[in-house]
C-alpha cells in the first residue's frame, strides 16, 4: 500500500513520505516509502535513503538491492558518491549488487569506477565473491579511466 502512494503526486503524499523515511524503523515498510518517494522523483530522499543503505545494519539485508534501486530511479547528483561508498565498503559481500552497482558506477564516473574495482580487487574480501561477479570486477579494474 506505501509503494502506491508514487501514483499520488501532492505536495502532502510528499511531505509524508519524506516524513515517514526520516522516522520508519521497519526495513520492509523503509524501502516501500523509498520506492514510493522514488517514484515521483522525490529528490530530497535520496539523503535518507543512503543513510540508511550505507548504515549496512545486518537486519536491512534483504532491502538493501531495493534501496540501491530507489536511489538509481532518483538519479541523484550525488549517486555516485553513494555508488562509490557502497561497493567499497567491506560488508558489501552480495555477489549480486556489488559488480551491477560497480558497473553503474562506472557508466557514470569511469574513473572512479575504475579505480573503486581495483580498491575491491586489491582487498581480502575480493576472493569471497563468485567467479563471474570477480570477472565482472575484474573488467572493470582493467578498463581505461
């Protein structure tokens, strides 16, 4: 029901949601207002929900992908710092996320891109991802800045 609230576009769904994304402490109800706040655009999100993604608490696992996503349909000029954090920081392990935001990553800033998959390449924790996503990295790490 809170994704649904992206259909309404007022300034009062606005200003709720915005309101609910800097109180909500449920990762399940978090990540349906950030969709909703995602889809109308709602830029002044973005700061909460990159908070709450880069916080990296254990219990938000499962919405962190969701979050990502919020964040990329906002298309925020500071997604890339946000990006850049995310696939650096070292309790980024889901094989899944990390080559795809990196990729992301480095669509919108090559050379950070690149040097944030060398940064992964170089640490202990490049050997806990699978083969293809350390191929995926690893293409990236080699691409030209």
């Amino acid at each position: 029901a809170l994704r649904s609230l992206g259909e309404f576009d007022t300034p009062a769904v606005r200003g709720w949601l915005l309101g609910r994304l800097s109180a909500e402490t449920d990762a399940g109800l978090f990540m349906s207002t950030a969709q909703a706040a995602a889809a109308l655009r709602e830029t002044k999100a973005h700061a909460a929900i990159a908070k709450q993604l880069l916080a990296f608490e254990e219990s938000w696992a499962g919405v962190r992908g969701h979050l990502l996503a919020a964040l990329n349909t906002l298309g925020h000029p500071e997604l890339a710092d946000v990006l850049e954090r995310y696939v650096r920081h070292e309790k980024a392990l889901n094989t899944w996320l990390v080559p795809g935001y990196l990729e992301r990553l480095h669509k919108l800033d090559p050379a950070r891109g690149v040097r944030a998959a060398k940064g992964i390449v170089a640490s202990p924790r490049f050997e806990t991802f699978k083969e293809k996503a350390r191929s995926r990295i690893q293409k990236i790490a080699g691409a030209k800045e």
